[in-house]
C-alpha cells in the first residue's frame, strides 16, 4: 500500500515540519476551472494511531443500526431544538447530525493542521499513541471511478446532483432506494453550524466501502495521497501546552458555554496545581 506513515511526532514544531514535507511532495495545482477557492490538504485526528478510516455508521457497534430511521428520528425530534437557522435540505441536516455524534456514513475533516492535532489529543486518557491522517481530497474525488466518469474535480457541493447519489432524501430512501457508491468522496458543507465554521469542517462522505484506510484499489498506487502522522503517546501534555499558548483549546474549538466552562476549570484546576508545585519548591530552599 502506499500509506505514507511518518512520525512518531513529539512537539508541535515537529508536526508542522512533517506538514511542510507532505506539502513539498503533494504539490497542488491552484488553476482549478471548477472552483474558485484554493486546493488544500485535509487532516483528521485520532486518538489511536491503530485505527482505520472508517465512519461511525460503518463501525461494528452499529451494523445493525437503519440509517433511514436514525436520520428520521433526528428531524422529527430535533426541529425543536436547533438554534439558529433551520437546515432546510437533507445534506444541512445529515451535516448537523454529525456534528452533534449521530452515527452517519460522514467522516470529519479540517482544513486546519493544527486543530486536527489538537482533536487528536484531546481528553486522550491512554498513554499510545494517537495519530493525524492527511489526505488530498482531489486526489481521493479523482481515484474515485465513479465521480471521474462525471468529470468531477475536487470536493463536491451538497446541492451537486452527484452528491444526491450518496445521500437520497428521505421519502427516496423509504420508498427503497439505496446508495450503490462503492467509494467515499469529498465532500464540503454550508455552515450549518458554528462548530462547521470555527473548526474548518470538510467531510468524506462513505458508501458502501467501511473503511478507507483498507480501500488497496483506491491507495495502492503511488499516486495515492494518503498519509498518517503517528503522535507520541508520551507527548500529548506537552503538545496540549503547546497548541494553548497558540490559543488551540477546548474554548475556542467549541464555540459554547459548555465547552467555556470546562476551559475555566481545567485552567484554574492547573493554575493552581502550579502555584502549590511553586510554593513547595521555595520550601525546600
């Protein structure tokens, strides 16, 4: 397979040069006639470095589950709860549900290098290591056969009529339509939500292939643009210091009072572990 596998990474400085690197031998073509916004690599944090690509739906503890329900279930209940604009299509809402930890066939990315790090090591309790996968989502829309035969280039939008063949409406899907893509694409959504916009959201949307990691027709050429940083178990305090003094933290991830609150007490909690650790080290002079 042509997996790069690269690392293991121990500081923040140490991933970004490994960034840099896969930037130098990933060269990106900007003159895209499809799209106006620059190319750009995408990157997805892990806190196993042991773990494949595979979307939540598509994960053991919910084969059995009926994606037509769940996403059902989610409109039905959650309509009441949306603060903000109400998604209107079923991409906004399928977007919305993964954001809030429904099991979909999405899997999240982001634009930004250093947010995936920090995904990465957050709230990691183990001491192996955890890892940042990278992946060119023109190259991964190119590989795939099916889009290729549309003359997609680049990420697709969730009004395309190409996107509508992994992801039929709902009254499609009851009345038995199914999604007969073998491979995942890229896929980029409307804010919908502000964590969409905040984190620098990108999704690769799956079909009926679980696991892109394992996917050997799409990354077994040496053209393939698939990558994994291994992140230094022994690191993670380190960098988690680190990716704060760059103003990476829980509070500017998650854009809620919720995710203020935790901030507030984890930095008080060691605030004051510091000044006691301070305050020791004078007695013993």
């Amino acid at each position: 397979m042509a997996i790069k596998v690269l690392g293991p990474v121990a500081n923040v400085s140490g991933f970004l040069s490994l960034v840099s690197d896969l930037r130098s031998d990933w060269p990106q073509n900007n003159d895209a006639k499809s799209r106006g916004d620059e190319r750009s690599l995408w990157f997805r944090g892990q806190h196993e470095a042991s773990w494949g690509l595979s979307p939540k739906l598509h994960r053991p503890a919910f084969r059995k589950a009926d994606e037509n329900e769940i996403r059902h279930e989610f409109q039905s209940r959650g309509l009441q709860l949306v603060q903000g604009r109400i998604p209107t299509t079923q991409y906004e809402w399928y977007f919305l549900m993964q954001h809030y930890e429904v099991p979909t066939r999405l899997l999240d990315w982001t634009d930004n290098p250093l947010m995936s790090l920090f995904f990465a090591i957050y709230e990691k309790n183990s001491g192996s290591d955890a890892a940042v996968w990278v992946a060119d989502p023109w190259w991964l829309n190119a590989a795939n056969k099916a889009l290729k035969k549309k003359e997609i280039e680049g990420p697709l939008l969730s009004d395309w009529e190409e996107a509508g063949l992994y992801l039929p409406d709902l009254e499609q899907a009851f009345a038995g339509k199914e999604v007969k893509m073998k491979f995942p694409a890229a896929i980029d959504p409307p804010h919908v939500d502000r964590r969409l916009a905040v984190q620098g959201s990108h999704f690769m949307i799956f079909g009926t292939k679980r696991d892109l990691a394992d996917m050997e027709e799409l990354t077994r050429s040496n053209k393939a643009r698939l990558a994994k940083m291994t992140i230094s178990g022994q690191a993670v305090s380190t960098i988690e210091a680190e990716l704060e003094n760059l103003g990476i933290n829980v509070a500017t991830v998650f854009p809620d009072l919720v995710a203020l609150g935790k901030y507030l007490k984890h930095r008080w909690t060691r605030t004051k572990d510091v000044a006691a650790t301070k305050k020791a080290a004078k007695k013993k002079l």
